[in-house]
C-alpha cells in the first residue's frame, strides 16, 4: 500500500510575500498554498527534497481556483541526499507533464485536484516547472498557485520485522500490498478534514485490517462504522477550523475565543460518544469491542451519535437505521432468533435455524446476494462528486448536522440535481425525487421556508439559490398530484413576486421564466378546469412582476397567431390571458413589448377564425380593445365594412361594435367642441381623422404639426394641452371634409362622393363671430391671409413664418420645436443625433463635418435651426427672430407671407 512521502520544499523561483512555498510541506484544511509573485517571469520553479528515498508510483496536485497553470512538468533525481548540497548542480531526469483545465466551466469556483501516476523509479528530489497560466478575468497580475503536492509511494530503506507472525509483520504487509490504496492518504481526504481526526481515522484503519486478520469481525465493524462517523466529524471540525482562522486575521477575537470553545466541546463530546479511547485499545485488548449486543435497535442508538444527528427528525433517524441494520454479518447472529425474525433485520438472503444450523434456500426473486459488511466497504466506490471540481463548496453540504449515511437518489439523478443538493442539502432534493406525494410537499414546505429566510442566512449568492430552486420547482410542476401541482404554484409565484425583486439579475429572471413558461403554458391547456386556472394566475402574476415585465417574454409568447389545429382549450387560455395583459399593462408602443397594436390585432384576426366559438368570443373583445386605440389598423387588417362582409354573422357584430365606439367618439368631440364655443375659442373639428389633401396629382393624407406643449392628432382622437389656441387651430386646419378633385369631393374616409360630407368642416361652415380670427401663430389677421391663401388650412400648410414642414416626413411643426421633432418624433429620427456643442438635430452621416463649424449655445439663448444663430431667451423671442425687423435669413416662407400691417420686414 503505498504511503505518503514525507517532503521539504527547498527552493521557489519566486513566492508571494503572503503564501510561501514552505506552506506546501504540511496538508490540511488551513493551509494557503504557494503563490507566485506578480507579473512572474515562466516557468516556475519549485524543488522538492524527500526525506528519505523512495519509490514513486503516484503524485497528487491540487490546483487554485482560478491562478491555474496550463502545463506542470515534472522532473526528478536520485542522487545521495547528503551528496547535494547546491541545487543547481543537481542533474534532473524529465519524468512527464499533467495539464490543467481552464476552471471556466465552474466560474473559477473550484479547485482541480490532478492525480497522476508515474512509472515507479527511485527518487530523492522532485523539481515541478509551471508553465504560462490560464488567463481569466480574476487573475489580474498573471500569477501561478498551488494549494497541496502529494507523493505517494514505497519507502525502500523500511525493513521487515524478522518475526512475521508479529503485529508489526502484519502491518507491514498490509502497508506494501502495492495493490491497495488507501483513501485516507489522498488529498481530497487530508485537506478537508481536522489534521488530529485524521490521524485517528488512519490508526483506526490499521486496527481494522490487524482485526480482520485476527478474525474479530465484531471490532472490525465497530472500527468501520467509527470512521465513517469520525470523517463527517472532522470535517465540521475543520470548518470551525476555517472559522476560526478568518475571524482571528479580521481581529474578531471574541468569535475566534467561541469557536475554539466549540471545537474542544464537540471534540470532546464527539470522541466520548463515539468511544475513541475503547476503540483505540491504548491499553490493550478491550473485550468489550467484540461484545455484539442482542437488540439491534440499541446498538444503532450507540453507535448513531447524537452530537451528529442534532436536528434529525424522527423520520431521518427512521432512514438511518435500515442501513445501519443492513450493514449487519449474518454470522453474527444469536441463536435465539426466530427464521422469521432473523432474516429481515439482519438483512441477510438467508435465514438461519436455531436447531440444525442449515440455510434455506434463497428465492429465485429475491434477488442477488448481498455481500458482507467488510467486503460492501472494501468495494464501496469513493465519493468523488464532493471533492471534483464541480464546486468547492460542494463538501458544505456534508458538514451539516443533518448528515445521512444513505442517499435515496441514483448517480445519474445526484448528477442532475448536483446544484439544488449544494444549495439546499440532499435531504430536500430527497423529497422532490420521492415517490410519495406527502415527501413532495414537505419539500417544497421547506423550499419555500428557504426562499423566506433568504436574508437571514445568506450562504449562496442569490442567482445560484433562483436556479437550483427553478430546477426542483419545474420538476414539482409536472407532478400528477393536484395538491403537489397546486402547491408548486404557490412557491413559483412567491418566488417572482418575493424572493426575485432587488435580488435576482435580469439574465437569471429570464432563464428562469424560460424555463417555467412552456409548462405552465402546456397546463394552460389542460382539461382540468382546476389545473388550467390555477397555471393562467400563475402566469399572470408573474407577468404583472416588474422585473419580469421589463423582459417582455410572457407576452411575446402569449400573443403569437393561433392556428386552427390549436387546441380550443389552449387557445382559449392564451386569448384570455392576453386579454387580461391589455386591461393590466395596456397596449404598448415598444416593438418587443408583444403588446403593440400590429401584434394583437394578427392575434384577435387568427383567434378570430378559431373553430371553437368561446375563443372567437374573446378574439372579437380583444380586437375592440385595439379599435379604440388604433381604429385605422384594425380596419386594415379586416375585409372592407361592404354589405357582403356584413353578412357574416361574425364580422357584422364586430362592425356594428366598431361603429358604436365611432358613434361614442364623435359625440364627445361634439360636446367638447360645444364647451370650447362657450369659452370663445374656435371649435374641433368633430372628425378624428386627418384631412386628405391632393399634392402632384396625388391624394395624400396630411400630417398634424407639432408644437411646444401640443401632442399630434391620431385616428383614437385628440388632446388640448395648454397652449389651447394653437391646438384648436391646428386641428381646425386638417379637420378639412372634402378637397375638390376634377369635379368631386374627396370625403375623410378616402371615398369619392357627389355631395359634401354629412358633418362639415368648422373652419368653412362655423358662424362668424364677433371678432375677426387671426392666425394664432403668426397673428396675421383672416382678412390679410385670404389675400394670398385661400383658407386657413392653406396658410398653415404653405406661408405661415412660425411654421416649417419637416423635411424627413412633411409633417408641420414650429420652427422652434424642430430640433425635438427631429430627435423624437419624426419618422427618420433615427438618421439624426444631438450635438453636445451647439444641441442641434444633426445627421449622423454628417456629423463629422459639423464639427469644425460648430457654434457654442450659450447659457440663456436658444438656437434657430433654420439659419443655425444664438437667440436670446426674452418675450417673443422666436416672433421677433422669424418675423421681426431683422428676420431669420433661412426662413423661406417670409417671403411668401403677408404680414400685418404693423410688422415691417426689411431685405
């Protein structure tokens, strides 16, 4: 059995001034390890000296997290220890390499412990090159570390005892059986757990193989059945360990006195309860280690310490037993006991007889036979999971009081279900992966108390404890038990509308919603009233949560076309559930929202011609819903309102829903324009829609203009803001009805007719009031503006000097409101940028070249975006720019106008 080989590390091209390489001489849970120095000259070098020589069959490198080298080159020498004196006069021979992986794949979280075997040479020093490091984000000066070096091999110069039938013969034997490893001496065990229990363990295990020899099976399983218990021991004593350590270098001298407290009471106690002395046999044999106790049940009370099983609930200390009852020889069982009895609590395939001694036959379906305690252990494969590098932190979950000895999951599930036992222990992801719906529930009782209490002990980050609770929610969520489903449910909406906020990323929420959304969509559709409703609340809660709105993933998947071979029961959901969107959030302007009014009228068109008649229904409210935002859209993406479509049922009550909101909207334009005659303002107009004017021989619907404090007229209606007048007058000039084209009038909806328009224009048709009207931008009075235009709407579209049709997208704007037009409400605004000089609307294509030329804005000036000068902010500024003594040289419209009488205009 090859052991450990005792070293000196002698030398080290360079070493951190806080992580020598003399740290590498001693194993344990404290240890630093080596580091080089920053920004480091390759390869490094470190020299090993042994204490006595060897022969080399393996080496074992543990690895830090993220200062990892790519390449470790070893290389050794044989010569006399005492012959060296100068280690540059040592001649290495090149024995191999080992790579190490990048450490990406775990978020630079673990350490990679390499174990390689050499060919078997003798050895007396070992030198290790480190070569170029892996680069990464978090190894800012380019450094190398390592954490633990561990030679195992045969030391030549130990001599067998002459008498070999002694103890010490026998050890020997057993030491240099080159077939056996033993997993006490490997790093994965000596670096985590408590250097004193560790040597316990490794004499226990010497006792063990010497009481194998001496056929006392009894004291063999007790020795067994110690270590196993002394490991997880020291393994929470070597976190203490750690504890203390930490809050003795952040001077917190009252934990680190506690922690030491707790380390020498649970030692004690653990040593006391577990018998250590008896076991040890300091002073010979004890013959009450090969006492084997009658009543099963009080032999597992024994041996199951209670220091390691606070916290146990009844029904883990149930789960214990079994296996500690398995674990029993037949051989040693008591010939008072029954055939019916013995078999069953001994866990043996045969049942023994009191009277002849003779075994029964095991039944063919009984299965195959299970081996003896000492062969199950010898052949019990090693816990390589909590030492990989899957996550250092991964041992935390063996630490815990709560530690069973047996696990109800396979391999591959503990593979799967790898980050929810880190975070939330095997115990709880036991009850998830259970068969009985009474242990799934307590699971996700616990699941949820663990979301609850999130801030009082906070030992993972919060995007790590989102995902391994997403994984054991999505698999409750299939559950066939309604009370599980229902129950799974209620976390997930506890968990977005409690645990997610000020916590969980943006990237992390939108994984999670992907991975819950398809099911939740899939029981939508279920036929179960209960499950359907119960997965439409939920995802309707997680859609009303901010963090998830902002992602705008349930609605873009709820709103997608239905087809006819959707499910009615699905499609109803989905219909439903968008509905509820639109009165929750309302229709959006974003593109990727889901909720434009584009995407929900192609949603209410295809649920429109669904089979199912409920989600016809709820199609035709949703395409109300969307009318009364954007009629023109919905009306296009519908055939035309003829009589021959109006005979179809369906579509005759949606259009005669369509002209009920028409109807609703003219009145209120009526009444609003009956209120606004009351207060002496010129009335609105009561068509929503724009008026058609005929431009180059087209008929072209005009644009409403922009100005400060005037938001534009759309098909839904119109909004006064404060500036009233110029609302109204604005309105009043594209409100006109008809536009005379080769002989007929051209009406608001597009149609030729013969006659005017049942409702006409205001501005032709309107009494005169008392006082003459006057252009409210530029002042001219109706009398001079008929000079040169021949209605107001004229004046506005062609020669008024405030105004100036935009040249991306011809809509009529202020001079003064040009720059915002053109960065936030044209069509182009995306071809044009603002200058942080001058804070003008620039073409980006063009930037570079208005640079050079760029004019700084003063503190209280505004600048024209016509003739690109500084405008001092006092009354009238922008009359007195554009129309004033001195007009803006850029305005072509001041050509044109007419002005009154008491504006001059010069040049």
């Amino acid at each position: 059995m090859p052991k450990p080989v005792h070293f000196t590390a002698i030398y080290a091209t360079s070493e951190d001034a806080k992580y020598r390489y003399a740290e590498l001489n001693t194993h344990g849970p404290i240890i630093k390890g080596w580091q080089s120095e920053k920004n480091c000259q390759y390869p490094q070098e470190i020299i090993l000296k042994l204490d006595t020589r060897c022969e080399m069959s393996k080496i074992q490198i543990l690895s830090h997290q993220f200062m990892i080298p790519s390449k470790v080159e070893l290389f050794l020498n044989n010569d006399d220890i005492d012959i060296i004196k100068d280690v540059a006069n040592i001649n290495w021979e090149y024995l191999g390499y080992i790579t190490l992986s990048t450490n990406e794949s775990t978020e630079f979280k673990s350490r990679e412990l390499k174990s390689a075997s050499v060919p078997k040479k003798n050895v007396t020093f070992l030198k290790i090159n480190l070569l170029n490091n892996h680069f990464n984000c978090l190894n800012e000066y380019n450094q190398v570390s390592l954490i633990a070096i561990n030679i195992l091999g045969k030391d030549i110069n130990f001599q067998r005892p002459t008498n070999s039938d002694s103890d010490e013969g026998k050890i020997f034997d057993i030491l240099n059986d080159p077939d056996y490893y033993s997993p006490y001496d490997d790093l994965a065990f000596l670096m985590y757990v408590d250097v004193d229990v560790a040597k316990i363990i490794k004499e226990m295990e010497i006792k063990k193989h010497l009481a194998v020899i001496h056929e006392r099976f009894e004291y063999a399983r007790k020795l067994k059945i110690t270590m196993t218990k002394l490991r997880v021991a020291g393994e929470k004593l070597a976190k203490y360990e750690l504890e203390k350590k930490y809050a003795i270098d952040v001077e917190d001298y009252e934990k680190a006195r506690h922690k030491k407290n707790q380390m020498e009471q649970f030692r004690s106690e653990i040593y006391e309860e577990l018998c250590i002395e008896q076991l040890m046999e300091y002073n010979g044999v004890c013959r009450k280690n090969d006492e084997y106790q009658e009543e099963i049940d009080s032999q597992n009370k024994n041996l199951l310490s209670p220091v390691l099983t606070k916290g146990y609930s009844d029904k883990d200390r149930r789960s214990v037993s079994p296996h500690l009852n398995s674990q029993i020889s037949p051989l040693h069982t008591t010939k008072h006991q029954s055939p019916k009895t013995g078999s069953p609590n001994t866990g043996s395939p045969t049942n023994i007889h009191s009277r002849g001694g003779s075994f029964r036959r095991r039944n063919k379906s009984a299965g195959a036979i299970v081996k003896s305690t000492y062969e199950m252990y010898e052949e019990k494969p090693l816990p390589a999971l909590r030492h990989s590098q899957t996550n250092e932190f991964l041992r935390e979950c063996h630490l815990e009081p709560d530690h069973k000895v047996t696990s109800k999951l396979t391999e591959r599930e503990k593979k799967q279900a790898a980050l929810p036992i880190l975070l939330f222990g095997n115990d709880l992801v036991e009850k998830f992966y259970s068969k009985h719906y009474c242990d799934k529930e307590d699971g996700l009782n616990s699941l949820k108390d663990e979301l609850l209490t999130y801030d009082t002990n906070k030992l993972h980050v919060p995007n790590k404890i989102a995902r391994g609770a997403i994984f054991l929610l999505h698999r409750a969520l299939r559950d066939k038990v309604f009370s599980v489903y229902n129950l799974a449910n209620e976390v997930i909406r506890l968990f977005f509308v409690q645990f997610v906020p000020g916590r969980v990323t943006q990237a992390e929420v939108a994984r999670s919603v992907d991975k819950l959304l398809p099911e939740l969509l899939t029981k939508s559709g279920d036929t179960s009233q209960r499950i359907n409703q119960m997965a439409v609340h939920t995802i309707l809660t997680m859609a009303d949560c901010k963090s998830v709105r902002e992602l705008h993933i349930i609605p873009v998947h709820l709103s997608r076309p239905v087809n006819n071979s959707t499910h009615p029961r699905l499609a109803l959901s989905r219909a439903e559930m968008v509905e509820q969107l639109i009165i929750n959030h309302g229709i959006s302007t974003e593109k990727q929202s889901g909720l434009t009014c584009r995407t929900l009228a192609e949603f209410g068109l295809s649920g429109l011609h669904h089979p199912a008649e409920p989600v016809r229904k709820v199609s035709e409210r949703i395409l109300v819903l969307v009318y009364r935002v954007n009629p023109r859209l919905v009306r296009k993406q519908l055939p035309p309102d003829d009589d021959i479509t109006r005979r179809n049922l369906l579509y005759r009550q949606l259009f005669h829903e369509f002209d009920k909101i028409d109807v609703e909207r003219k009145k209120e334009m009526l009444e609003k324009n009956r209120v606004l005659q009351q207060t002496q303002l010129p009335p609105i107009s009561p068509e929503p829609v724009p008026v058609v004017f005929q431009q180059n021989g087209k008929i072209e619907l005009s644009k409403c203009p922009s100005a400060n404090n005037l938001k534009t007229i759309t098909n839904e209606g119109y909004q006064v803001d404060s500036d009233q007048q110029k609302s109204h007058a604005l309105m009043k000039s594209q409100s006109g009805t008809a536009v005379h084209t080769n002989g007929s009038n051209v009406t608001n909806n597009g149609q030729s007719s013969s006659s005017a328009s049942a409702i006409s224009s205001p501005s032709n048709t309107s009494q005169k009031e008392e006082e003459e009207k006057h252009c409210i931008f530029c002042k001219q009075t109706e009398t001079s503006i008929f000079l040169v235009n021949n209605s107001m709407n004229s004046h506005y579209w062609r020669s008024c000097p405030m105004l100036i049709r935009c040249k991306e997208c011809s809509q009529v704007v202020e001079v003064s409101t040009l720059t915002e037009h053109l960065l936030v409400e044209c069509e182009q605004k995306e071809r044009y940028t603002q200058c942080t000089i001058c804070s003008e609307a620039v073409k980006s294509d063009k930037f570079q070249e208005h640079q050079p030329h760029c004019k700084d804005l003063a503190e209280t000036c505004n600048r024209c975006p016509l003739c690109h000068e500084n405008i001092e902010i006092v009354e009238n500024c922008w009359t007195n720019h554009l129309m004033g003594p001195k007009p803006c040289t850029k305005n072509a419209r001041i050509k044109t106008s007419r002005l009154p009488k008491h504006v001059k205009i010069k040049g």
